[in-house]
C-alpha cells in the first residue's frame, strides 16, 4: 500500500546524502591524502611493533614497551595528552625456553608453542607420551598414578582444520544474513571430558599436549593464567601431532624431550591503554568526543602483524595525518590503543567502566560522539559494517564515496563481533569497525605463529590511515553526533559535514 510518510522519510534520506557528499571538504581530503602518501610515517611505526619489539603480549615487558612508544610517538606527532592509563590485570608472562623434541624411534624436531600463561615444567621432560584419547573417565581414573610428571596428549587425531575464511563483505555478490536468532540453551560440555580434565590436573601431569587446528605448520595458540595447580601446556602442529598418534595407535615405541620455561611478572596489578587527543575548536562542540582506535596486544608466537600492528599503525598515522595537515575539528578526536583485547576486550571495557558506562558517567556518555575501530582483516579498508543501522548507512555511504578513489568499495547493514567497538556498544554508544580483506586471515593468521609482516603491504596501512582519518573527520566536523541505536537521532542527524 501507499504510504506518503515512508516516501517522505525516503526522500529525506536521499537528501541527506546528497547534501552530505556535496558539502564534504574534498580539500581537506586532498590534503590528507597527499600527506598520507608522499610523507608517511607507516613504516618506522610499523617496523618498531613488528620487528624492534615483537610479541606483545598484555603485561608483558614487551607490551609496556610499545605502550611507551605509542605515547611517545603521538607527543611527538603534536598531539594532546598523549599518556597511558592504567588498569588491572593480573599476572604478566613470558616465554623463556622451549624445546619440543621426538627423539625415538628418530629424531624429529616438533613444530609447537606453549600456551600463554604455561607453568614451567619441573625441567626437560623425556618420556614416552601417554595418549588418553578414547579412554573413559573412569579408565584415566585408574591410570592417575601413572599420570604423575607424565607427557600427556589427551586428545584423538585431529580431522577437522580450519580451512575456510569468512566471507568479504565488500564482495559485489555477497548478502548479509539475517540477524543472528535467540541462543538455545545447553547444559556444557561433556562430563566425561570435564572429569577427565580434573584427574589429569590433580594427578600433576609433566606437561599436556594439544594439537592446533591449522594445517600445513600454521600453529594457533592463544593461553590463559590457570593459576596454581595448571598443568605446563603445548600447542603442537596437528600433523605432529596426529603423527606421534598414529605411532602410538600402532604401538610404535616414540619418546619426547619437552621443555617448558615461562616467567610469572606480578608487577604493579596493572595493564596500560595509551590514549592522546587532537582538541576540537567549536566552542559548543569541543567537549564532545570522536574516538578512533585499536588493540595493541598480540600473542606471543608471532609479531602479530595483521593482529593487530597494522591497526595500532593505521590510527597512529592517522592521528598524525589529521595533525600534520592542520586540521581544525569541532569536536575533539581521541585516539586509543587497547592492551588486553585478546584476553577479552579488557583494556577496552576497563576504560569504558571508568569513563562512560552506568549512572556515575551519564554526562560523559552524553558528550561522546562515536568510537571507529580497527582490528579483524587486513589491507585496505573497504568499508564499514553498520552494525544494523539503517540511520547510519546514508551518512556513512556519503563519506565512503570519495575513499572508492583509493580502493574502498562499500558498507554493509551486517555487524561484526568480537573486537573492541562492542565495549562502546555496550555502553549506548555507537562503535563501528571497517570491513578489511580475510583471504587467508581465519586459515593462515588470525593468532598463529605466521602473522607476520608478509602478511601484508605497507601501502594498505596508508591506505587504511587515510581512511580513518577521513572518516573521523567528518565525524567531528558534523553538526549533529552520530544516531545512536533505539532510535536515537534520526538519518539526518550526522549527515552535514561542517565548515
């Protein structure tokens, strides 16, 4: 049926990309292109994350490092307040020693990593492993003895690796599903499985060996403090371990060396964001914040290249850019680097609880704008995932269209999970990230020991910097904030970029 008010409201939304695209400051663009391009700092940044500091694991040594970096390189980019800002977290660690063996019926050198957080084995270990894989509960039971200092590889040969990636949502064919329908209940995991778990803990094994999902050597390890009691554990790669399973399947005699040597920091209680601004110069504005942002940590078997160096690269680059070019924003821009995403989006959520989660930060809930983050995929932004707002999509679909110059292509009504804009979504808040490319980004370097800086071009990160500048930008120079979800504004409400 007819309905003059849809076709009003269609209308108006036309209307707002237009005039949102006609008033955009393609000089400013220009300017933040040139600047991106002819004298970019992507590569010192990059390389200082990636091949002076490393792994940067939350807590660790080597994460406080790049933390300080980060800081110091925004001070010196002119940028405001660039400080770090504390949060708890329990115990840092570090790898120190690892030596993952076969040395019967041959000799083989293993592909592995310890799990993050590994308690150190009571020295090297050398010792037939004892396969638990087909055994019940009460079968392990009546091995618990035996399992004492024991090299333990608990489960069967593994068939099921990952070997697809998500889908790219900036593919002209590609369709967003439907919303994701109510979780049905559960009631766990298997209780044979759980029981086993606890036997082979309290029985003190030497060390447990798990293989990785990956194929072809690509070994996915992440880890977590167990506390007292945990058992020293490795990640082997699944053909390793499936073939020292396959022997002991045929009663073929293998022996192992394993060694496990990690370092406990207890420290100060603390992780650290960094975090700096570019102060806003409208006098009814300034107060009100546009954030960009990404996590800093990775874990420690790669220099976590595209997870996510790159992205604490893109918004370090892109503060700059937006410094060096002389920009002027209503609204003031901050920028984040998170710690302790991998553990759980921690440093994100730490320091939404401080600044604008519940009743006690209403008033500075009120004054924030919008949060961009970057974080899953690689290479050049494509676009941005609206996290199912249809208010959003004229506004953003206007800022997008001058970038499909330089590689983007389009936005999608889709959301996406498990990074740090959820920590701002949750709040009330809009929080968006880009869409990125995947090839091979699930398969091959999503928390495997293989991220690394051939991964990607450094051209992309330029390309990405320029991108999220742009669209911080236009997000500070609006003359309304971002429609928030519920309702809450309207299309037009953001569409105008400001003089």
């Amino acid at each position: 049926m007819y309905k003059p008010s849809l076709l009003i409201a269609g209308c108006a939304a036309i209307g707002v990309l237009v005039h949102a695209q006609s008033t955009a400051d393609r000089d400013v663009l220009a300017k933040m292109r040139a600047e991106g391009t002819e004298r970019s700092q992507v590569g010192p940044v990059f390389d200082m994350f990636t091949v002076d500091i490393g792994p940067r694991l939350t807590g660790s040594p080597a994460h406080k490092r790049a933390a300080d970096f980060a800081r110091d390189r925004l001070a010196a980019d002119g940028l405001t307040n660039a400080r770090l800002e504390p949060w708890p977290f329990a115990r840092s660690w570090t790898l120190e020693k690892l030596t993952l063996e076969m040395v019967e019926p041959r000799y083989l050198p293993l592909i592995g990593y310890a799990e993050g957080w590994s308690p150190s084995t009571a020295g090297e270990i050398v010792a037939a492993p004892v396969w638990l894989a087909g055994k019940t509960a009460d079968e392990v039971e009546a091995m618990r003895d035996s399992l004492k200092g024991a090299i333990v590889m608990s489960q069967p040969i593994l068939t099921n690796f990952v070997r697809r990636d998500r889908a790219d949502p900036s593919a002209p064919d590609y369709q967003s599903p439907p919303p994701p329908a109510g979780r049905s209940g559960g009631r766990g995991g298997n209780p044979d499985t759980q029981r086993i778990a606890r036997v082979t803990r309290e029985a003190g094994i030497g060390v447990l060996l798990r293989p990785s999902i990956g194929e072809h050597g690509t070994v996915f390890v992440t880890g977590r403090d167990n506390g007292p009691g945990a058992a020293p554990s490795v990640v082997l790669s699944a053909e390793h371990y499936n073939m020292i399973a396959r022997m002991l399947e045929r009663h073929v005699p293998v022996e192992l060396r394993v060694n496990v040597q990690g370092k406990f920091y207890e420290g100060d209680g603390h992780a650290y964001n960094v975090l700096a601004e570019l102060p806003g110069t409208d006098p009814a504005l300034k107060d009100e914040v546009v954030m960009i942002g990404g996590h800093l940590d990775s874990w420690h078997t790669s220099v976590g290249a595209t997870d996510n160096a790159d992205g604490a690269t893109t918004v370090i680059e892109a503060m700059r850019i937006l410094k060096a070019i002389g920009a002027r924003p209503r609204r003031t821009i901050r920028v984040a680097l998170w710690g302790g995403e991998e553990e759980g989006l921690l440093g994100s959520k730490a320091w939404v609880d401080q600044h604008l989660a519940g009743d006690a930060h209403a008033a500075e809930r009120d004054t924030f704008d919008v949060y961009f983050n970057i974080d899953p995929g690689y290479g050049p932004i494509y676009g941005w995932f609206l996290e199912r707002s249809e208010a959003v999509r004229p506004i953003f679909d206007a800022w997008l269209d001058p970038l499909k110059a330089i590689g983007a292509r389009r936005n999608v009504i889709d959301g996406i999970g498990a990074t740090d804009h959820l920590s701002f979504i949750a709040a009330g808040v809009p929080g968006f990230n880009p869409i990125q490319s995947y090839e091979g980004y699930d398969v091959r370097m999503h928390h495997t020991n293989v991220d690394t800086a051939e991964r990607l071009k450094q051209d992309d990160i330029k390309q990405s910097a320029i991108v999220m500048a742009w669209f911080a930008y236009n997000a500070a120079m609006a003359d309304q904030k971002i429609p928030r979800a519920g309702g809450a504004g309207s299309p037009g409400q953001a569409g105008r970029a400001g003089r």
